[in-house]
C-alpha cells in the first residue's frame, strides 16, 4: 500500500522526513520504527509491516536521540536505529555516537520496543570516509556487545570497508535503491 501521511518538518533548517506506511498484516505483525540519519530515508516502504519513518539529513546519535520521541508515538514494537556516521564525520568521535546510541537504545527499552541496531554502513569511500574506518569499527563493535538485536552492514562493502559500487549512490556512503532493497532485507530478518 502507499503512504497514507507524509510529512515533512524543518527545524533550524534541518530537515527531517516522517512517513507512515501500512503494509499487508500477512506480510507482518510488526509495528516498525526506523530513525536516523539520511541513510534511513527510503527504507520505510521495504520493511513489512506498519512502518513509521524520520531520518534527519545530517544530523547526529545526539540530535536523532532527542527526537525519539517522533517514532515512540507510532507505538512500535521494534526500533530500527542507524545514526553515527554524521557525528564521526564532524570529529565527535566514536564514544560521543555510543554515548548517544546507549540512550537511544535503553529509552527505546524503556517504551517496551524491541531496539534493532544497525551497524554504521561502510564509508570509506566518501571523502569524509577516508580517515574514520578505526572509530567506524569501533562504533560496529560496541554495537554487537550490547545486547540489542543488531544488523551487520558488512555484506553491503569491501574487505576495506568501501560501499559496494553496485550499492553506491554516487558519493561513497548514500545508498542507492538496490543499496536500500539490500539494507531492508538485512533488517527485515532481524524484525521478530
């Protein structure tokens, strides 16, 4: 089915997109929440289920933290989260997105959601790539110790931690539409 409500929001110029979408209950039970960043844009009409989507283009773990909030209401089951690279790329560094992401995961807990990691996409390939793979690995390690249902990222890059070309959008860390069918699929075996 197609969304039945787009909105779209801007606060202090940042943009935010929110989209809700129902899907066939046959297809799933699961009322899904995605947030992040705007490598979660796009994702809401491949996930089964009823779908409530807000990615904030640009934003960090500690922006997209404060805007929780956005997707609790939908009363989700589970919680999809992908956020960090933003934060990594401006120099706040891998503990400030686990700080942040710890937040994010226990408030989701907190609401009586089910959180579902996603690891930081491989990044390597983008101009602000080039020097973070150590706090990217960093972030996807820590993201696996804590105990929250996560998704690895791997399969969509290289050994080196590139963006695979066919997944690529052009600048070495957007995904294309094949690249978001993929992430999907990894994330739709996660909702349960």
């Amino acid at each position: 089915m197609k969304p039945w409500a787009i909105a779209i929001a801007s606060a202090a110029g940042i943009a935010a997109i929110l989209l809700f979408a129902t899907r066939s209950k046959a297809a799933s039970t699961a009322r899904v929440g995605l947030i992040g960043d705007s490598l979660i844009a796009g994702l809401d009409g491949l996930v089964s289920g009823q779908v409530a989507c807000v990615g904030f283009v640009g934003q960090g773990a500690g922006f997209i933290a404060g805007r929780l909030g956005d997707v609790l209401r939908f009363g989700p089951t589970h919680v999809v989260v992908l956020a960090g690279v933003n934060d990594i790329a401006a120099g706040r560094g891998a503990d400030f997105v686990k700080h942040n992401l710890g937040n994010i995961y226990d408030s989701i807990r907190d609401a009586g959601a089910k959180p579902i990691a996603v690891q930081l996409t491989p990044w390597r390939g983008h101009a602000a790539g080039k020097n973070h793979q150590a706090e990217t690995l960093s972030v996807n390690a820590w993201i696996q110790s804590q105990g929250v249902t996560w998704v690895n990222t791997a399969s969509i890059g290289d050994a080196n931690g590139t963006l695979r070309k066919e997944y690529d959008s052009g600048d070495g860390l957007h995904l294309n539409q094949e690249g978001r069918v993929r992430l999907a699929e990894l994330i739709r075996k996660k909702v349960r």
